[in-house]
C-alpha cells in the first residue's frame, strides 16, 4: 500500500467517525473517535467470513504505518506547537515551580515506582521481564500526553489555575521522559554503560539545550514576522518553525519537543503584543486549530485501529489490567510526594492530588515509544500493557474528568485558585501552585 493510499485511508476514516461523532455521539473529539475507531477494531476481530479478508487489508494498512515515525518524528511537532501557540505564558510563569516539579521529579519519581510495580506484577504471572525493561515501561507511560491531555481538556470545565498547571506538565514532561526512554534504552537494548554524570549531562544537553534553541528559533520568526503584514507568509513562517525547528533540534541532540513548545510560546504570545496584525493572528489562530483538529483526529483514529497489531494473549490483557490501577498510584504517588515537599511538607489537598492524578492522561507518545522497542516477547508484553493504560486513560479517565472537576467544584466553596479575589492573589505572589483546597 502507497503512502498516498494509506493517508487517503486514514483521512476519510477520521471525517467519517468526526461525522459519527458530532452526529450522535457528541463526545471529546479525541475519546468519541478512537472509541469509534476501537469498536472498528473488535468488529473486525469477530469471527465474519467478509471480516476474514477486511482484517488483512487493515493489518497490511497498519504494518505500512511506523506508528513510531509517524508520530515522535513527524505530527508531534505540529501538535506540540499548536497547543503551546495559545498558552498563556504569564499562567505558566505563575505556576513555573510545580509544573518544574512535575515534569522533573515527578516523572523519575513515577518511572521507577511504575518499573518496581511492573516488575512484581510480571513476575507474579510467569513473565521473566528484565528491570531494566519494566523501567523503560516506566519511562514510557509516566508522562502525560499534551495531545491528549490539551484536547479533553478543552471540555472538562477546569479552572484556568488548574488547566495550566495540567496543560504545562503535559507540554514539558514528554521531553524530559523522551530523554530518560532513550538512556534507558541505549543501557537496556544496546548495553552501554552509562554513568550518572553522562545521563545528567545528557539530560542539561537535551533540555537546557532545548529551552535555548527554542529562544533562538522563535526569536527568528519573530524578527521575520514583525517585517511583514502577510498572514499567508506568517503561516508559512510558523509551520517552518514546528517542522524545520523540530527536525533541526534532532539532528543536533536537543530536545525536539522542548524546541517546539518554547518557539510556540514565544510567538503565541510576543506574537501578539504588537509583531502581528489582528488579521494575521485571526487566521494564524484558525489554521493551526485546523491543523491540530486533523492531526488529532487521524492520530486517534490510528490509536484505535492499532488494536489489530496486538498480541491478544490473555495473560497480556491482566497485566495489562492489573497494571491499570497501579499506575494511577504510582501518579498520584509522584504527584502528592514531590508537591508536598515543595509546599515546605504543608498537607496538599487530597481533592488536588485527586485532579492531578486522574488528569494525567496518556496517549499517542506512549504508544509510540512501545512500539520502538526490539521485536520479541517482551515487546509485546509492553506493547500490550501499554495499549491497556493509554485506552483506559483516554476512554474512562478523559470521559470521567470533567464530572470530577465539577464534584469537586461544588463540594467547595472557591474553584482550583480562582473562585476568591484573595486566592489568586496567593497564588500570583507565591507563583505557587496547588491550592490547599479545590
């Protein structure tokens, strides 16, 4: 199958489920496609004589797509790149300790709880996992996806404290998971050994490095947009700092997502005092909510349909199962440890842990990173228990988030930081972040 055969397929598929959806189902776009897409997958799976010769075609249609590729070298730069052009970096500074607390120790924190737990868990049931390969599940699944994470929140009715300190997470700590994935997988797969100073060397390099090339990178299309009064150019302008920026920051080993998220803060917001006209930023803002519409939809879509590439072993999917809870622990664990510290070991919120933790959705990424793994048994172990936590988190997790936000709302007598004059005045001077009470 050609490439133009397969993004034909994946493109009508995605419009016919967006009609489906927005028709009937009326759900998150991310979670009513990909539960259009999954049941898909289990028709297809049932024992129909025409489904006999369907499945093939949709097997060959999924082995001609390097899920890894496609996404971590290709749509994550746009994605990442839309969903920071319309974040308020001005939020973002407010709640810059905790969202650095998240995305650093947070993300360690939750890699070795979730390896130690996948460990014992597979060794229960006869699996003779390696640790160093629990840990790279760890690394894979302990972030939050932003592609996931900025589209269910869109409708979870979250307050603008709360929404930024998830939103920021999700942008930021898949570069950081990305960088330690990558440690643990040149240790694991290529047996090299790797010192401590290497691996923070090597974490300064990417992130740092990333932070600082993203300066550079959306300073540039800055320059160049305050030049010129022309929206087509603009959008020509941005989609060359997602792709170029993005495939320039892998070449030179720094971080691509970080890159991406930085230059897209840059000119969503310095974009807008003044560089672009209201013209220029209407339709900038309009095609990239295009742009990441699409990319959602299709991604989705392919999460969904990925299901007929799994090892359906029965003792994969209670892993899988058995992992679920697990690593909502594990979350909630490397959430409310890390912030309670911060927070000079003051009580955090058990509601806030709550809303943190079940807001920590996965997605895409995760997956992504699962399938780069060596082919063998345990492969697909991780491919399938992974599978199980990014369908679980999206369907029952994104459906369930925004009932949460409201219960907790109305079991309070201010929302997340923002229901008082005088709570966003505490959280504005201490640039703090969880508030004692949702």
């Amino acid at each position: 199958m050609n490439l133009f055969d397969i993004i034909a397929v994946l493109i009508s598929l995605s419009a016919v489920f967006s009609w489906v959806n927005a028709r009937f189902l009326k759900l998150p776009t991310a979670i009513g496609l990909m539960m259009l897409a999954l049941g898909l997958s289990l028709t297809l799976l049932l024992p129909l004589p025409l489904n006999e010769y369907i499945a093939v075609d949709a097997r060959k249609l999924l082995s001609s797509v390097d899920f890894n590729a496609t996404l971590l070298h290709g749509m994550l730069s746009f994605l990442l790149f839309a969903g920071a052009l319309h974040v308020n970096i001005h939020d973002l500074a407010q709640h810059r300790n905790s969202i650095a607390t998240l995305t650093t120790i947070g993300v360690l924190l939750a890699t070795l709880m979730i390896g130690l737990m996948a460990y014992v868990v597979f060794l229960l049931l006869g699996f003779d996992v390696p640790f160093l390969y629990c840990l790279l599940l760890g690394a894979l699944i302990s972030p939050t996806d932003p592609i996931a994470v900025l589209g269910v929140l869109k409708s979870a009715g979250a307050s603008k404290s709360l929404e930024t300190k998830i939103t920021g997470e999700s942008l930021f700590n898949d570069g950081i998971a990305v960088v330690l994935f990558m440690v643990l997988f040149h240790i694991t797969v290529g047996g090299q050994t790797v010192s401590l100073g290497h691996v923070l060397a090597l974490f300064a390099q990417e992130a740092i490095g990333g932070v600082l090339f993203g300066l550079i990178v959306g300073q540039i299309a800055l320059e160049m947009l305050k030049r010129i009064d022309n929206y087509q150019v603009g959008m020509l302008i941005t989609l060359a700092v997602a792709s170029g920026g993005y495939a320039l920051a892998e070449h030179i080993h720094l971080s691509a997502p970080i890159t991406v998220v930085i230059a897209g803060l840059m000119i969503g917001n310095k974009g807008r005092r003044g560089i672009m006209s209201a013209k220029t930023q209407e339709h900038l803002d309009e095609f990239w909510e295009l742009i990441d519409e699409s990319l959602n939809s299709i991604l989705f879509v392919l999460i969904g349909l990925e299901m007929l590439a799994l090892t359906l072993h029965k003792h994969f999917l209670l892993a899988g199962a058995l992992m679920i809870p697990l690593v909502l622990l594990a979350r909630a664990l490397s959430v409310g440890m890390p912030l309670g510290i911060y927070r000079g070991f003051r009580n955090v919120s058990p509601s806030t842990v709550a809303v943190l933790t079940w807001g920590g959705i996965r997605g895409g990424i995760s997956v992504a990173l699962a399938l780069s793994l060596p082919p063998g048994a345990t492969r697909d172990l991780i491919v399938t228990v992974t599978y199980i936590i990014v369908v679980f988190s999206i369907m029952v997790q994104g459906l369930t988030l925004a009932p949460l936000i409201r219960a907790f709302n109305q079991s309070t007598n201010r929302e997340f930081g923002r229901a008082t004059p005088d709570s966003d005045a505490a959280e504005a001077d201490t640039a703090t972040d969880v508030p004692q009470h949702v």
